[in-house]
C-alpha cells in the first residue's frame, strides 16, 4: 500500500497533479490504476478500497460501541444508581450509538474532502500521533512490566499527550522558556512528533515504578493473577469448544474459486496480449490458493492433549 503512491508520483507526476481534486497526492492509486491495470481490474481495485474502507470501519465502529456500551456504560449507572438494563436493552442502545457514531464519521470524512491543506494521509497520522500513540505506549509496555502503580497508564498517558498536543496545536515553545528566535524559526514535523511522544509516554510509565506498591497489596495480586492468566496455555476444548477453523477454510476457498471464476470471465473483455496475461496469472493466482484451501479444509481434525493446558 506505501509503494503505490510512491511509484504513481514518481513515474506519472504531471497525470496525478493534473487531477481537478483538492488533494491531488492523493490521486496516486487512481492513476496507478488507470496507468498500468488491463480494461476490467479497474472496477474490482475499486471494489476492494471500498470493502476494505468498510472493514476499517466495521471494526472501528463495533470496538469503541462495546468499550461505550459494555465498559463505561455500566460504570456511569452504578455511580449514579441508574436501573440495570437488560442484554436486549443494550444492544438496542449499541445499534442506536452505531448509527450515531457512523452518522458523524461520514460527515467528518465529507468535511475533510472539501478542506484545502492537508490531506487525509496527513490527518491521519497527526490523529494517531495524538490519540492512538499515547495510548498504545502503556497498553504494550504493561504487557511486560508489572511494577507499576494503578495510575501508571494514566500518567504515561497524560505525559504523552501534553507533548502530542504542543505539537498538534503548534503552542510556541516560548511559553516552555525556549528563546523567541528559536521559537518562531522551529517547525514540527512528524519524525519529532512521533518519537517526541513516544519518549514522553515511556518516560512516565517508567517514573511511575518508582511507586510501585507492594507484594501484598490488592492492585499488586490483581496484575500478578493478570500475568498467570496470560502465561498459562489455552486448553481449546475446555474453554471454547469444537472447532470450526477447518468449515471456515473450506466456505472461504469455495468463495476463492468463485471470485477467481469472476475474474478469469474478464477475458473476454477485449484486452491486448499483456492486459489479458495479467487476468489470467490473477486469476490462477487466487484459484490455486483456494484450491489449497479446499485441500486443507478437508483435513481430519487432530486432537492433542498438552499437559500444561490442563492445569489451567
């Protein structure tokens, strides 16, 4: 994905400038279509941004309705003694936020497309700089150090996005005691953006370890329970149960072979010699792999006992 514009803008400069777009970057992956792709693969690249755009957002948007819904939701109405609400009650409010939160992301993307200046690349990773950035650092440096305090993903959090927000904001760095001249000559970029943040967030999740609490205490059992459940191994029959993973490979190699049958159609799509190559080694491509899959779901399943699951 990184590669495609890269070569768009590199071999065919004057096609993707000449774009009548606000972003014209941005045109790279259409003129690399339209450039170097046979009659026909033109529509199935679009088809697949498009499935993969909702898949980002499908994910997206059923992740942070069941942090809201099943997470914070039920905190808020204990603090506040609200009425406990049944699972049908919640998944009707889930469906409503869905919408809602869906609703809200259209219209941000619609206001983006019609801004000058930065392009949705860009916003992107100034979004993720600022958000997304802070609050991986805890999450990942939690998954192996387990001396810190309750607070300690709350303070790297906190460090992380006072740096974040200085450069997403553009604060002068005057107000820090830096001297005017070098303030208003200095300019952020995303290399120190990043790295600025995550020196930041690791910096305040180490401090915080120097008030780790004791052996005995409550937080200090919770996470050594944490760090047993995570180190002990998975017995799958016990905790989840017959396995499914062999139908899913045969459903997903039978829609293999369709979606290779589909494309393998475009040949009679009138093509020169290359563009009808190209179909035809797609083609067997994805055909060959389903037929693999085919092969592979129709494997007896082998049951193992590991030892070590069973202690769990």
């Amino acid at each position: 994905m990184v590669f495609t514009p890269i070569t768009a803008r590199l071999l065919y400069p004057d096609l993707v400038m000449a774009f009548d777009i606000a972003k014209p970057a941005e045109a790279s992956y259409a003129v690399a279509s339209i450039s170097l792709l046979p009659v026909g693969l033109i529509g199935l690249i679009v088809v697949a941004i498009l499935a993969a755009t909702m898949s980002s957002m499908d994910t997206g948007l059923n992740t942070n309705v069941a942090i809201l819904i099943k997470d914070i939701y039920p905190k808020i109405s204990r603090r506040l003694r609200w009425q406990t609400k049944r699972e049908s009650e919640l998944l009707n409010y889930g469906r409503t936020l869905t919408w809602v939160m869906g609703f809200m992301i259209v219209l941000l993307a619609l206001y983006f497309a019609q801004q000058d200046g930065s392009g949705i690349f860009e916003i992107m990773l100034q979004v993720g700089t600022l958000l997304s950035m802070p609050i991986t650092i805890p999450l990942l440096l939690g998954m192996f150090i387990r001396h810190t305090p309750w607070w300690a993903a709350l303070f790297s959090i906190g460090c992380a996005l006072i740096f974040s927000s200085l450069a997403f904001f553009e604060i002068p760095l005057s107000y820090l005691g830096f001297s005017q001249a070098f303030s208003d000559s200095f300019e952020w970029n995303f290399q120190q953006q990043f790295f600025g943040v995550l020196g930041s967030g690791i910096f305040g999740f180490l401090v915080s370890i120097l008030f780790s609490p004791n052996k005995n205490s409550a937080h200090r059992q919770m996470v050594d329970k944490f760090f047993t459940n995570m180190k002990t191994p998975i017995n799958f029959e016990k905790e989840i149960g017959e396995s499914n993973d062999l139908s899913q490979l045969t459903a997903i190699g039978r829609f293999g072979i369709a979606v290779a049958g589909f494309i393998a159609l475009m040949l009679l799509i009138p093509n020169p010699l290359e563009g009808r190559i190209v179909i035809l080694v797609l083609a067997a491509i994805i055909g060959v792999i389903s037929v693999l899959m085919l092969k592979a779901g129709k494997q007896p399943v082998i049951t193992t006992h590991n030892n070590a699951s069973q202690t769990k």
